[in-house]
C-alpha cells in the first residue's frame, strides 16, 4: 500500500474520506443541465426576438 492508499484508508477510517471526485462529478452534471437550459430558452425566444425586430418602427 502506497502513501496515498494508506492516507485515504486513514481519511475513510476517521469518517473523513475524499469526496472531491464525487462533486466534481456533480457539478459537472449541473453544468450540463444548466447549458441545456439556457440553449432551451435561447431557443424558445429566438422566434420572438426575430417577431419583434422585424416590426416596422412607428413614428
């Protein structure tokens, strides 16, 4: 058992252990999510964006 084995051993045995990758992933995943949101409202209001602009200006 190497020295990083051995410290995550002590870590798990103290009720400490290394979670770092666990939220990695998890803020990863909320990065995906929160993307595909915001792709999904860019999409929903570029129709309307276009509607809008192309209104003729009223004096």
């Amino acid at each position: 058992m190497d020295s990083q084995e051995q410290y995550d051993a002590l870590l798990k045995r103290w009720g400490l252990e290394d979670q770092s990758a666990e939220r990695r992933a998890r803020r990863e995943k909320l990065v995906r999510h929160a993307k595909a949101a915001a792709t999904y409202v860019k999409k929903m209001l570029a129709p309307t964006r276009k509607a809008v602009s192309r209104t003729p200006a009223t004096h």
